[in-house]
C-alpha cells in the first residue's frame, strides 16, 4: 500500500510537470553567474524549486524523527537503569530484613555509587548504621542526603533521632527548630522538642512547647490528653520558680 501510494504520487507529478511544459514550451535565459547564463523552461525551474523544497522538508523530518528516536531510546535507558538499581535496593532491603547488615550495606552502597541522588538509599543505609550503633555514620550519610533534600522531614527526623542516640540535644533541638520554624503545627516535631528539654530539666521551655502542642491538637480526645499534660507541667514549672524564690510568678 505504502509503495503503490508513493508511484501514484509521483505519476501524478510527472504529469503536472508534463502539462505544465506544455503551457510553457518558452524558453528564458537563466543567469547562474556573471558571463554564464542558461536556457531553461519555466516550468523546469518552478520543479527545480518544489524538489528543492520537498528536499529540505525532507531533512527536517528525518532530523525531527532521529531526535524523536533518540530521545526514546536515552529514555528507554534511563528507564532499564531505574529499574536495575531498583531490583538492587530491594535486593538490599531484603538482606537488611533477614539480618544480613553486610550484604544490605553493600548493596545499599552500589546503589548509591551508580545514583548518588537515590534519597531512600540514604535514609536506608542510615538506618542501618543506627540499628548497628553506628551513629556518627549515620550522620554523615543524612546530612549528604540533606544536602539533596533539606526540608525531607524524614531525613530531619532521622538526624535528630541519630543526634539524641549519640546525646548530642543541642543538635537535636536545632533540628527540630528547623522543622518548626517551617511547619510550627508539625506536632511531632514539637513533642520530640518537649521530651528533650525535659530530659533536660528544662521546665519553663517545656511547658511553653506543650502550649504549643495544644493549640495544634484538634483531636477531642488527644486534645484532653495534653491539657492534662500542661497542667503537670503548670505545676512543675510552679514548683520549680518556688524553688527559685519566684513565690509571685509561681
């Protein structure tokens, strides 16, 4: 069909060409360049101008359809290497659940050594590390994950969990100010920041946190949780500027 449909075509421009010269059977002097001229047939020159034409439509579609296939095929690569480093990362996944941290890291590394912007590698390969006590890697592999990510919260939480595992509070609690300080209804981020300025002894910093926490709780029942809450604290931080002599503000 194809092959028929193109021997139509050019029939008919044949005989296009053939009724056009029979119009024209005139000939025109054509000048190519000084002191050269050539006798031609209009109605050569007006076929001499449609090839040239159909012959650079021609190159722009055969350059239009290279890119085209071109571009499928870097997207078909892109796509089996997705895939590929996919099957490794579950491959990793599954040796990390069957205890096999050595297999798993390795694995988790190759990953990251052919993707190093592979974020669940990272944040696996540092639960790794914690799950071995290995704190100070686990940092080091977040924060290059951070770099990637900053406002991931489940890299901030994981470095803030890493952070309090290895007592460093003053880095926790500066984590959990960068979540606030960009969602301040995070109450996840707000509870954690309360249990460690407890863990601190830091009543007043913790009962105005808690006043935070209940203002975000819109849940009944939990809502009634934390103001039980805040009132413990009330009566911690209470206790704690009578200790101080401030009778008046206690």
């Amino acid at each position: 069909m194809f092959s028929r449909l193109h021997f139509f075509i050019f029939i008919i421009i044949i005989l296009i060409f053939g009724y056009l010269f029979y119009l024209n059977p005139e000939q025109i002097e054509f000048t190519l360049y000084q002191d050269y001229t050539l006798t031609i047939s209009p109605a050569l020159i007006a076929f001499a101008a449609f090839f040239i034409g159909a012959f650079f439509v021609f190159l722009v579609t055969l350059f239009i359809d290279t890119k085209r296939a071109f571009d499928l095929w870097r997207s078909s690569k892109r796509q089996r290497k997705e895939e590929f480093l996919q099957e490794r990362y579950s491959q990793a996944l599954e040796q990390m659940l069957k205890g096999n941290f050595a297999k798993a890291q390795e694995g988790l590394q190759k990953v990251l050594a052919k993707n190093d912007q592979h974020l669940p590698a990272y944040l696996s390969l540092a639960n790794l590390y914690h799950l071995e006590g290995k704190y100070e890697q686990a940092i080091e592999i977040l924060i290059k994950a951070k770099a990637l990510a900053p406002e991931n919260l489940e890299i901030l939480f994981a470095l803030e969990k890493n952070y309090r595992a290895r007592h460093d509070y003053d880095l926790a609690l500066e984590t959990l100010e960068y979540i606030i300080a960009h969602d301040p209804e995070n109450r996840e981020a707000l509870r954690k920041k309360r249990e460690i300025l407890l863990q601190q002894g830091e009543w007043s910093a913790a009962y105005e946190t808690q006043k935070q926490i209940v203002k975000y709780t819109k849940e009944k029942e939990l809502a009634e949780t934390e103001k039980k809450f805040l009132i413990g604290l009330e009566y911690k931080f209470g206790e704690e500027l009578a200790q101080k002599g401030n009778f008046k503000e206690a």
